[in-house]
C-alpha cells in the first residue's frame, strides 16, 4: 500500500523501488544534532527558555524525557508541536528518573545542568548508534579541569560538583576538537559562572548554535581556530530567550543525494548555506549543480546541468569548515552511480564502514575496504534491490539513498533507527516523488 506521512513514521519495515527522478520541493526538520546540545544548554541555564523548530525524533523526544524526569518542566505550544517552553525546576525530584539516559549519546550533555541542580550527576554509560568506541575521557578531564570528582563504574559514571564558588577562569585545551567535549566545557563554565579559555575547540555549527543562544541570552564568547572564550554575563535580560533549532543539514545532505542520485531537481528549504559548504564542494566533484538562494538549497542532478565529473575524496574532519562525518553515508551510496575510483574515510566513528559497507554489498555494491576507517570504490556501478537493515541513524540514510537506483525491490528493516535521527525521512522522499510503500505482514 502506498506510503503516507502518517504511516511512514509508524512502518518498521519499508520498501523502495526506482522510479522518476526526484523533484519538487520539501522542508527539512530541525537539527536532531543541535537540538540534543540546545536543549542541555536550555536546562544549564536555569532559566526559561523557548525552543523553536525542534524536531519529533526519537533521540529528542528521549531528551525531553530525560529532562522532565529530572525536574525541569517542558511545555508544547498548542497547535506548534516543535516549539517547547523549558521550565527550570525549583526543586531537585528526591530520585531521578534517569531511565532513558541510556538510549542515546547525548545524555551525556545533561552533566552540567544536572550539577547545577543536585551538586552530583550520576548517569549509566550513554548510548546511540554503535559506530566505533567514542570514550568520554575527554569530558572527564573538562569536569576535573573545573575541579569536579569523576568516578567510573561497570554500570555508569559519576560527576561530584567541586564546591568551588563563581569567579576565576578555567583554562584547558582539548586534544583533539570532540564537539562532546566542547559542549561540556562550554555548559560546565555557565553553570559554575565561570570563565572559559578552551583550545582547540569544536567549531561546527552544532557549537556555534550554543554560543549564539548563550550570547543571546547575555553570555559573551569570542573564537578563533585555536581558541574559545566564554565570560559569564554582567546582567541577564528578564526577558525568556527564543530559541531556533537550525535546519537539519545532515537530513538536507541525505536529500540531495537522493536527487542526485537520481538525475532530479529539487529545492531544500530549511537550512543554513554556511552549514553546507564542505558538502555542496563534495557534490560539485561529483559533477553535481547546487546553488543556495537564502534558506533554500537548489539542487539539480540532470546529466548537463553540472560541471565534469571527477574522483571525490570525502575525508571526515573535525577541523573548522571540514567535511562533516555524517555527510559521508550518503555521499558514498551517491557515488556508487558516479564515474571515477572515490575515497571515503572516516576516523571519527571508527565502526561506521563496519556497518554501511556489508548493507551496501547487499545491494551488490563493490566496495574496497582498505583499513577500518578507509575504503575506495569505483563507479558507476549497478545495484540491485534485496533486503537490507538501518544499523545506525546514517547507514539506514545512505541505504535509502542507495535503494532509489537499485533494480527492482530494496525491503529497510531497523526504521526505528533511522526515526532516531528522522522524524520522517521517507515522507519527505515521498514527498519528492520517491516510490515507497510499506511492507505489511
């Protein structure tokens, strides 16, 4: 049966088939990536605040749980489901509700509000997708910069408040740029009302976000490559702050693949240009057209539309106006129609490749895998449709992606992980014309 909005975000199992290439326009949701830190930032402030255009996916909605079920208050606008009025708690619930913190990764950014609270934070080891060990030893060594006690057990951790008053600034430098870490040290300042001298900060846009809705709200913060300053605010406005999650620019990405893809043309709308520069050089190597227009981008895949194709090498980085590594998946199942031997590598999230290129061989893509976190293949190649399964948030992207070429029927399994970071990735694919049906028992 044909695929609504309505029954694709409640499908678990989902099927694909190649038809007309994509085309039209569609909105992508709010940022899941910046959603998480926004709303830990929301709660660190202790104050009221307004969240706009926050996204109903499933690693969100387990956020929201986490922070009701620790004392802060969220409230939904009538009629506007993504907007969210946080409400700071007076009183710490005597036993948290901690339950979910173990579903995703980005529990891990509720630390500082929850030692600004309680004095103490005391969490089960987070969760998400499994791509690789991504430790939290930087974010210990952030709290013990700040003077905090770290205990680490089978079952979790904890983080016991130092004690120490406001006033005074906290210098650290991390070893490498962990958007993790940086969110924490930059939340662990607030909280503490302290200042912040970090290098070798994080400076994706999921970062700036922060920053701009703390300055927003009276912080001030100034960054360079190599350097953050955070300085606790001289007054704070009485005013609520607003608030906007940006569009999501990894779900923008995974759109313009799939029109790529498939030789469509097609408008975005709903994201930031300056989120989409590393990616739109990617799609431009690949001989694809792109060009943004305000919140808009414009992408178009017809065979004369874009200059000549050539090899792409999409090297994941975490420096300042790299290549995102959550761009990757769905640039590689793009390429797989394209002409040329391609690179790929992502040391970021050493498990990634381990889950994406057995799904893709599938599929009967051929892909060289040359190290853990590098693998080359050479296109274009001919997939066929066959049964595949969302291990992860952007394996179950790419596959999407990559079954819009496949001859004949590609089944998803495991949508449930890709509603983790979607809210409803294959309505909007639908909504460009894609040929997605349900699988009903």
């Amino acid at each position: 049966m044909t695929l609504t909005r309505a029954s694709a975000s409640n499908a678990e199992v989902i099927a694909v088939r190649p038809g007309s290439p994509l085309a039209g326009s569609v909105t992508v949701d709010g940022s899941k990536n910046a959603a998480l830190p926004m709303l830990a930032t929301a709660a660190a402030v202790r104050r009221n605040v307004q969240l706009e255009n926050v996204p109903a996916s499933a690693d969100v909605q387990a956020m929201v749980a986490l922070l009701q079920g620790t004392g802060w208050h969220v409230a939904r606008a009538v009629g506007r489901p993504d907007s969210l009025l946080v409400i700071a708690p007076e009183h710490a619930p005597a036993i948290p509700d901690l339950s979910r913190a173990s579903v995703i990764r980005a529990s891990y950014y509720l630390v500082p509000a929850l030692l600004a609270l309680r004095g103490t934070a005391r969490l089960p080891w987070p969760g998400g997708c499994r791509i690789g060990q991504r430790g939290m030893e930087l974010h210990f060594k952030v709290y013990e910069a700040f003077g905090d006690h770290v205990t680490i057990q089978d079952a979790g951790y904890s983080v016991e408040a130092s004690g120490q008053g406001s006033g005074g600034t906290v210098s650290h430098a991390l070893p490498f740029r962990s958007r993790g870490a940086t969110i924490a040290a930059v939340l662990r300042a607030v909280v503490a009302d302290r200042a912040l001298r970090l290098g070798s900060p994080n400076l994706s846009p999921e970062v700036l976000t922060v920053l701009d809705a703390l300055c927003s709200a009276g912080w001030q913060a100034k960054v360079s490559d190599r350097f953050l300053a955070l300085d606790p605010a001289p007054t704070l406005a009485d005013e609520i702050p607003a608030w906007r999650v940006p569009g999501d620019k990894v779900e923008a990405g995974t759109l313009a693949c799939a029109v790529a893809a498939t030789g469509g043309k097609a408008r975005i709308d709903g994201i930031h240009g300056r989120d989409l520069v590393p990616f739109q050089a990617a799609l431009q190597r690949l001989g694809i057209a792109t060009s943004v227009r305000g919140e808009a981008l414009l992408v178009d895949g017809s065979s004369n539309a874009g200059p000549t194709s050539r090899p792409l090498r999409a090297i994941a980085t975490l420096s300042p106006g790299g290549l995102d590594a959550d761009f990757e998946p769905p640039l590689m199942a793009l390429a797989l129609g394209r002409a040329g031997t391609h690179l790929f590598a992502d040391s970021i999230n050493p498990g990634r490749h381990g889950n994406l290129l057995p799904q893709l061989a599938r599929l009967g893509a051929d892909i060289e895998e040359i190290s853990p976190t590098e693998c080359r293949l050479t296109g274009p190649q001919r997939l066929t449709g066959a049964g595949v399964e969302a291990t992860d948030i952007r394996t179950g992207s790419a596959l999407m992606v990559a079954a819009l070429t496949a001859h004949g029927i590609t089944t998803l399994g495991g949508v449930a992980q890709l509603r983790r970071g979607h809210a409803d990735l294959p309505g909007k694919l639908l909504q460009l014309g894609a040929d997605i049906c349900e699988v009903t028992p």
